[in-house]
C-alpha cells in the first residue's frame, strides 16, 4: 500500500517535533543552571514546568484567535472527547512534565532525553492492552531492548549515586506519563477535536493544576516573581513557543498517523538532544549517542511496519503526491 501525501506530512511533522522538543529539553537545561534558581533546588524544576504550560498555553490561545477556532473550543470542552483530552492532560503535565523537569534538574538534558525516549515503547504496550491493537515479536524485541539501554544507562552512569537515582525516578514517571497521554489523546481526537484544539485544552489545564494546586503548595509564587522580574523570562518564552511548536507538531503526527508511528518519531529528539547539548557545553559521549541509538531502535521496532519510517526519505519513489 502506498502511503499517501496526507500520511507523509504526519511521519514529517513527527520527526519536526522530536527536533524541536530536543531544542526545548536543552534550554530547559540551560535555564535550571541559571543562577537564581540556586536558592530553590526542590522547586525550581516545578516553577519552570508552570511557567513553560502557562506561556505555553498563550502561545496556543494567539493560535485559536489567529485561525478562529474558539468557537471549536468551546464546543470541545464540553464534550465527551474533550474531557478525554483533559485527563491525558493531567498525565502529560503534571505527571509527566513534572517528571521530565526534575529529571532535566537531577541528571540533566542529555540522560534525561535518552531515558524518556522510552514512552513509545509504553505507549505500545497500552494501546495493546487498552485499544487492543495487535503487538508482534518485533514490538515485543524493541520494548525489551529500550529498557534494557535504559537499564545499561543507569549503571553506567558517571553521576553521583543519590542525584542519579532521582533522575532515573522521575525520567520513568516521564515515560509513564507521556505514554499514556499519547494513547488517550488518540483516543480523544478521533471523532471531533482538533490537535490544535486538543493542544489548548492540554496546556491550558495543565497550568491550571499547577498554579492552583502544585504552586501553592510548594509555596512557589515568590519564585515565580522573581522569574518575571529577571530576563530569564524571556527564556521561558522562547523555550514555551518551541515546546509549543512540538506539541502541535506531535498531536497532529497522533491524528494523522496514530499514537504509535508519532510517538517513534516524536523519541528522535533524544539524539538531536545530544548534539545539542553538545553545542552547549554540557557533558555527553560516545556512549550517550549508542545508547541513544539503541533505545530509538528498540522504540521504532514497538511499532507495527518500521519501514514507514523510511518511507518520508524515499516517499519521491513510493508515495504518491
């Protein structure tokens, strides 16, 4: 079967969207080294994911007014498919976000990134279990693999024993998160929402939940002030709009061809993650970049036709246009 221009554009806009979250997980980086965050080393990885949702969520609502959907918008959050995006909401942000921010904290972005390349084989898992979608040996070689690189990874490590044990938690609470928002979103955006709008609603409840309930109680608001007192402010923003960028290009990747091939797609940033850091002056190696290969390897075989993924490099020949 030939893949069609439709279904190129979404393996294309899943690749585009692992390359732009490497860029957010890096500034990311760079912005918990900032030296303001010196005095708050608990609750500073969980500021920067309120303050990330909340710019965020600005940055997806100046696209609903630009393109005139908030009349879609409204109309989805009363429905039932809208609901459903709400609660994978909660398991991408605060869960997940939140996991993924501590780990960035504690282990930093490359390590971080490799690990939590491992949410595609989670998610596979559950869209087996839960949407019943078929899994072969190949799948079940790739699931086997990404942990046990995770695993090796872990061993390996260079870090101080007790910091790399709260990454390693906080990465796998990511991955736990990630893969699940991934499967209910599907789910959600099936019949009658948007990505985009599916966007807005998940970066919007996710800053809800953290600046009523996770904020206050971590007593974090006087940090926030200051954050928007200081230039790095402007970081956020930038590190907001990419990892907006991301999302959208990763929710439209979901509907266009399925949790599973996006999410295959989306776990590229781990390597371009690297490189970046790289560039940065953050510490990583030859073995980050094998392991790294690895797990994207064991994530591109829990998929049902690995070959789809090549086929946006040759779609010239096989696709039709």
């Amino acid at each position: 079967m030939k893949i069609t221009q439709y279904e190129v554009r979404g393996l294309w806009l899943g690749l585009l969207g692992g390359i732009l979250w490497a860029v957010n997980t890096v500034i990311i980086g760079v912005i918990l080294s900032r030296s303001i965050f010196v005095d708050y080393i608990f609750i500073a990885p969980l500021i920067s994911t309120f303050l990330h949702d909340a710019l965020s969520s600005l940055w997806m609502m100046i696209h609903t007014f630009l393109y005139k959907r908030t009349g879609q918008l409204k109309q989805s959050l009363k429905s039932r498919s809208g609901k459903i995006i709400m609660i994978a909401a909660l398991l991408g942000g605060p869960i997940g976000m939140t996991g993924f921010m501590l780990s960035v904290y504690y282990i930093g972005p490359s390590y971080t990134a490799i690990i939590s390349s491992m949410y595609p084989a989670v998610g596979a898992l559950l869209s087996y279990l839960f949407l019943k979608e078929k899994v072969t040996y190949k799948n079940i070689i790739g699931l086997s693999l990404a942990i046990v690189a995770t695993i090796f990874l872990g061993i390996t490590s260079q870090e101080e024993p007790q910091n790399l044990i709260y990454g390693l938690v906080f990465a796998l609470l990511c991955v736990l998160g990630w893969g699940t928002e991934s499967v209910i979103s599907a789910y959600g955006m099936k019949n009658d929402v948007l990505p985009s709008i599916a966007l807005q609603i998940r970066q919007t409840v996710s800053a809800v939940i953290y600046g009523l309930l996770i904020i206050p109680i971590i007593g974090g608001f006087p940090l926030v002030k200051i954050v928007l007192q200081d230039v790095t402010i402007i970081l956020f923003a930038i590190t907001a709009l990419a990892g907006t960028a991301s999302y959208l290009f990763y929710y439209t990747s979901i509907n266009r061809v399925g949790p599973i091939k996006a999410m295959g797609l989306n776990i590229s940033y781990s390597a371009w993650a690297v490189l970046f850091s790289l560039l940065l002056g953050f510490e990583a190696g030859v073995k980050e970049f094998i392991l790294a290969l690895l797990i994207i390897t064991g994530s591109i075989l829990t998929t049902n036709n690995p070959k789809e993924f090549f086929t946006m490099i040759s779609f010239k020949k096989g696709a039709q246009l």
